[in-house]
C-alpha cells in the first residue's frame, strides 16, 4: 500500500500546484486564498520518474481533475490505465488492466497518510494543518518561482516536493523525491478552469469505487 499512497500523493499535488504563481511578497495564506477562489477542474500530465531498479526512465501520462471540497482523481492513461482518487478521508486505487482495487483510510497519525493529509489542508486552505507537517520555503527570480515542502518528520516515502513555475505563472512542473533516492517529475498543462469537468469526475470516480 505504500508505493499506492506515494502514487496518488503525486496526483494531489500537481493539482494543487497549478494554483496561481506566488510573488516574493506573498504569504501562504495569500496561495491558500488564491487556491480557493481560482479551482482547478482538469490538468494534463507527462510524468518522468527515476527509479533505482531501472537503467532507463520511465515515462507516464493522463489527466488530474478536482472537483472542491474533497474529491479529486488521477488518470493515468500511459503506460496502462489506472484510476487513484481521494475523498474525505478515503482513499481509492484502480488497476483497470488487472481490475484490482484498493481502498483505505486517511489517519494523520499514519505514516501512509500523512502526505495525503498534508493535501487535505492545501485544499481546505488550512495553513495550520500544512505548517504543522511540512517547513515551507518560497524563493523567486527573475526567470521563475519555487516552493520547497519538507516534511519536519521523517514519514512515509517522501522526503521533498519541489513545485516551480515561470515568473508571473502557474505552476509548470512538479518534481518529487523519495527516501530511497527514487523521483518523478511532472510537466503540468492546464486543460480546464472551475466546474467544466464536474460529470466526468463523477463518472470516474464510480469506475474507481467499482460502481
């Protein structure tokens, strides 16, 4: 299950990463609000990850929708289709090639969970909640734009998330690092704004609970 909850951690967060780009003058607070009153419906993605069994990269690709205040889903289209989602405090997986499905239980307390918690608090703008897990730096230059998430306490497989983006833009690339040395990297594309995708969303998330 924890290589599932690491899988889905990254869709949540390349979600959250295409809210507006943050200036150097600007708080978290100020991100959270800006997340809140600008959604997300849908993001297309082209994932690279770096794995240490493996001479070569692999390479992955599908699309992100949210639909506020508590679903969102990743699908994967390539290599092969997979379904992953979160809902409250559930969480959903989708192998649709060998029709497996797993579903489990968000707990802060969990080192499974704690990335996904950590999302559940970008989502609601709860700054608290994402300071109380993650030391957060937001640096600027003149080309572009980062923010750096490290977890304070060693808990499950990552240990860093690196969201960048070009001066003045949203988000175009998420990179995240896991203990074991092992990353992916994602190029982000918005598709949608708002509630454009709201019946598509819904309609997945029933394949993804088998319904």
């Amino acid at each position: 299950m924890k290589k599932i909850y690491t899988k889905i951690l990254a869709g949540l967060v390349l979600v959250a990463a295409l809210a507006p780009s943050v200036q150097a003058e600007e708080s978290l607070k100020a991100l959270m609000q800006r997340m809140k009153a600008n959604p997300v419906a849908k993001v297309a993605y082209q994932e690279t990850r770096t794995l240490k069994l493996l001479t070569e990269a692999w390479h992955g690709s599908g699309f992100l929708y949210s639909l506020p205040p508590d679903l969102m889903i990743r699908e994967q289209l390539k290599p092969d289709r997979l379904l992953m989602g979160v809902q409250g405090n559930k969480v959903f997986y989708f192998d649709v090639k060998n029709n497996t499905r797993h579903e489990g239980e968000l707990a802060a307390d969990s080192e499974q969970s704690v990335p996904l918690v950590v999302f559940k608090a970008i989502a609601n703008a709860d700054e608290a909640l994402l300071r109380s897990v993650y030391d957060i730096v937001f640096a600027t230059t003149a080309q572009g734009w980062t923010m750096d998430l490290t977890p304070k306490q060693a808990a499950g497989a990552v240990t860093k998330i690196v969201v960048s983006g070009l001066s003045g833009q949203a988000a175009n690339k998420v990179r995240i690092v896991q203990a074991e040395g092992e990353s992916s990297e994602f190029s982000l594309q918005k598709v949608a704004d708002g509630s454009a995708n709201d019946a598509a969303i819904n309609l997945l998330f029933q394949e993804l609970q088998g319904e």
